[in-house]
C-alpha cells in the first residue's frame, strides 16, 4: 500500500513539472509580463531614421540608445518591424534581405540576433513585428509569390526557431483574401507561437466595421481561443474628437473593443504618441491638451485592458513639447 502511495505521488509530481515547464504554451511568467505592457512600435520608418545604412558597431550603438530610452521613460517592451515588405531584417531562407531597413543587401551581421540581446540586456522585452502578407497601401509589395499562407507560418517558426524574442506580432494590413483564408494563418501561427512558448499578438485598426470589411475576423479572434493571445486595437483618437470636439471617440472605442471580447483575450491599447500636439479639425484634442494618452490608459485598464503600445519610436527619441509633457503625464 505504501509502495503505491508513492508511485501516486510521483505521477502527481511529474505532471505538475510538465505543467509548469512551458510545455503547454504561454508559460506564466510570459502571463504575468502580458498583464503590465508598456510598449513601443519601432517601424520600418524608424528604422530608415534611426538605424538604415550603419555598420554593426554603429548600429547596435543606436539601437541601444533606443532601448536605453525606451526603459527610461517607463516602457517594458519593443515591438521591432523584421519584415515588412516579403523581406527581413535577419538571414532567412525564404525572404531576402529587407530594402526599405537594410537597403536590401547582406549588412554583414545578424541585427535581429543583436536586437535581441541589446534589448534583454536593457530589460526590454522583445517582439518580433511582421506584416504578414507585406501589403501595404492596397498591393502586395516585394515578390507577391512569397506571400502565402505556408511561407508567413514556416517565417515565424524560422524566427521562434533561430531568435529568443518573447513573441511574434502582427500589424493591421490584410490584403482582400477572405476572412476564412486570413483566420485560418491566424490560428496556424497561433500554434507556432504556442508551441514554441511564445505569445502571438495582433494590432488591428481601431475602427471594428473597417476590420471585418478588410477581412481582419476580429469578432472571432476575440470570441474564439485559438487565434490570438493579445490583441491591441489602435485607438489613435482623443475623447475631444469632431469639429466641435466633444465626441468621446476614445472611450467609445475601447467600449465597442471590449464588448466584442467575449472570450477574455487579453487587451492593449495602441496609442498615437506621434499625434500629440497635431493640429486636426477632425481631432482638437491631440493639441488642446497634454493628457489625452494618460486618460486614454486610465479608461482602457478602467474597463479591464493590461497594457499599452505606444506608436511610435522617433516620438520617444525626440518627443516635441506636446509629446514630452504626455510621456511624462503617462508615466
């Protein structure tokens, strides 16, 4: 009897080891990290700003400048784009060598390998952005063969594979294939990143019905487990929205997100940094005041969201007056 007893308590034992090893996907620290985002997007077009045309040791300098200032305004995480147009900025053996971050030539080092240890050595999270499909302002761009659905899977698990970052993410351009088409990469890719450990992201428009039309199946991703483990609609407005500048377009928004999450995904809100200060007489608010982000954040974790992603980095690098003043009201 007691020999039995100890081989209950050892079966016990190896599965709560198997449970909390990260064999099952997202591991909990990866869950708690999820619960307490404050993230930066850092482009394509920053990247062109910032890093485009350096050699190894002056890029990896710029890069650390970023993640140095990114941790010192508060932030946690780095959303870095690794392909935006069917290229990479990394060595694949399915994508060539990215035109619009590298100049489309073999730099002669591995940035994203570098990225990644720079921001863990400054205690940024790291994720690797992609658009999927490369479609941008209604085309597919760079060699559309490469877009499918089997080369966007087998380029995350070439990532998750080859790189530590902490997830993979993706942005808001779907091209017109179908929401069953897109749903079904959305949730292969899921499974990579499930199986890998990682989480897996998406940042959708902000307005829903613009989501559903492009065939972005948010109503499903957020309804259904097995699409996504976050997602961040861009709410690039302000609660002093129209001519008038009385429309709570912000609040509104966040509400309409939320009420579509009927399966508890966890929720970010991507916020315009880059607007603060903008003159809009669509928008008012972004230059009657300096707390739009700080009121933004306050009603998303309000009504249950964890986190934020700002847009963008140059905004944080050399934040006009109206954008230092919302930093600084936001931390």
């Amino acid at each position: 009897m007691k020999k039995m007893t100890k081989k209950i308590v050892c079966i016990l034992l190896v599965a709560v080891l198997l449970l909390t090893t990260g064999n099952f996907g997202v591991s909990q620290k990866q869950a708690q990290a999820a619960n307490n985002m404050r993230g930066v997007w850092l482009s394509f077009i920053d990247q062109q700003q910032f890093l485009r045309g350096k050699g190894q040791s002056d890029y990896d300098a710029a890069f650390r400048s970023i993640c140095q200032t990114a941790a010192a305004r508060g932030l946690n995480a780095i959303f870095v784009h690794v392909r935006s147009h069917n290229d990479a900025i990394y060595p694949s053996s399915i994508y060539p060598w990215s035109a619009q971050m590298l100049l489309g030539v073999n730099p002669g080092f591995d940035p994203l390998a570098d990225m990644v240890s720079i921001a863990h050595e400054n205690g940024l999270q790291i994720h690797a952005w992609i658009n999927p499909y490369g479609y941008r302002n209604g085309v597919i761009c760079g060699n559309a063969a490469l877009a499918t659905n089997d080369n966007i899977v087998a380029g995350v698990t070439e990532i998750l594979d080859k790189y530590a970052v902490d997830g993979i993410h993706f942005d808001d351009y779907f091209p017109p294939l179908g929401a069953a088409n897109i749903n079904s990469m959305v949730n292969r890719v899921h499974t990579v990143c499930a199986n890998h450990g990682k989480v897996f992201g998406i940042a959708p428009q902000g307005n829903i019905q613009n989501c559903m039309a492009a065939g972005a199946d948010v109503a499903t991703w957020l309804s259904t487990p097995g699409y996504v483990d976050y997602i961040t609609p861009q709410i690039y407005w302000t609660d002093n929205y129209g001519a008038a500048g009385v429309t709570a377009m912000s609040s509104e928004r966040l509400a309409a997100w939320k009420s579509l999450n009927k399966a508890g995904i966890t929720m970010y809100v991507g916020m315009a940094l880059y607007r603060a200060g903008s003159v809009s007489t669509s928008d008012p608010g972004w230059a009657h005041n300096t707390n739009n982000l700080a009121t933004q954040s306050a009603k998303a974790q309000s009504l249950g969201y964890t986190g934020y992603i700002l847009y963008n980095t140059a905004s944080i690098m050399a934040p006009n007056a109206y954008q230092s003043q919302e930093l600084a009201n936001l931390k």
